[in-house]
C-alpha cells in the first residue's frame, strides 16, 4: 500500500499542479484499489491451495482494465467539438496498471513507470510550451459584474495584449451576474498573463481555469 500511495500520488501531484480534475486523491485511491483487487486475486487463487484447488490468479485483475475505462470515460468531455480530458483518462488507465504491479510485488517496475510517465508529461507540456506555442488550448469562466459591457472590453483587450486568439465565447445570466467562459488559443507563459490580468480588471467577481 505504501508503494502504490507513492506512484499514485507521484502522477496525481503533477496532475494536481496543472488543475486537473483527477488530481492526488483520485490518482493515490485508483493505484491503491488496482493493488488492493491484484493482491486479493493472487490471495484467493491459492485459498484452496492445500486441497488441490488452484484458481486463476489473473480473473480478478483482468477486470481492473476494463473496470477502468468507464472510470477514464467520466473524465472525458466534449464540448463544442472540442475534446478535454483525454490526457487525464489516459493516466488514470496507466496509474491502475501501476497498481497492478504492486499488487505482484513488482515495486522496482511501478516506481520506475511513476517516474517515466512524469518525465513523459513534464517533456511533451515544455515541448509544447516552446516549440508548438500558439497550438496551446485554454478556457476560462469568469463571472463578473458587467451591466455596460466594460468587462467584455477589457477581456478582448488582454486578450490582444497578451497574444492570444479568441476560439469561442459564451455569456451567460446569473442572478445580477454575467458569466462569461471564454476558449483561446496561445502560449502557456500569455495565457498566465491573461489570468493575471483578470485578476486585476474592476468588475471580476471570479475566475476559474477549465
């Protein structure tokens, strides 16, 4: 159990940084349950050993890889032909197979394919970041107190100091409130300074990263 707390939550930290909806607790409880449910597959194949009676140590954790996909399923939304949360799913899926290999006893080969699957992250954002640049995609809720539309001006207007192509823009009603979610394109470094020109424009009440 320490094992799979340690490369659950060695993934789920670099997920948490990046404001992912499976963070540390869901990636340290999905590496925890694959090792949990492989442990007790091996256990319950040789519960009858002493009679003669061998099961199938594999019947278990075979249905961790299907059982998982649905988990990953529930991360994925598509909104306005844009697809989010793929890159979520797909570590949730490397995480419970994580698990199973401590769950094998297998502690070298879980903690070093923590650690590749870091590095793979953390090289492919910074390749992204410097070489892709503009391909970059983010999306953002504001909730602002807006009745002369000044706070949709002064968005464009970041937007436009900071880089940054506008891809879609909703605005919503709540209560005295307007609520405005806004999809870009740009650099990782821009899009921070449109966050923290946000920040700072009179009339945000909110604002939240998608």
């Amino acid at each position: 159990m320490f094992f799979a707390i340690l490369c659950g939550g060695l993934i789920g930290l670099e997920r948490e940084l990046k404001n992912k909806a499976a963070g540390m607790k869901t990636n340290i409880l999905i590496c925890i349950g694959a090792a949990l449910y492989t442990s007790v597959s091996l256990l319950t194949s040789l519960a009858h050993s002493s009679e003669g009676y061998f099961g199938d140590p594999s019947r278990i954790a075979a249905q961790i890889v299907s059982g998982i996909g649905f988990l990953g399923a529930g991360t994925i939304i598509q909104a306005r032909g844009t697809i989010v949360g793929l890159t979520t799913a797909a570590t949730i899926w490397v995480v419970a197979a994580i698990g199973i290999c401590v769950g094998i006893g297998h502690f070298d080969i879980a903690v070093a394919c923590s650690v590749l699957v870091i590095m793979v992250m953390v090289a492919t954002s910074m390749f992204e970041d410097k070489v892709l640049g503009r391909s970059l995609s983010f999306a953002v809720e504001i909730t602002a107190e807006d009745p002369q539309g000044m706070v949709r001006q002064s968005i464009n207007q970041s937007l436009a100091r900071n880089n940054l192509i506008l891809d879609d823009f909703d605005i919503a009603i709540r209560g005295s409130d307007s609520v405005l979610s806004c999809q870009y394109n740009g650099h990782r470094g821009d899009h921070k300074k449109f966050v923290l020109d946000l920040w700072s424009t009179p009339g945000i009440r909110e604002v939240k990263q998608k």
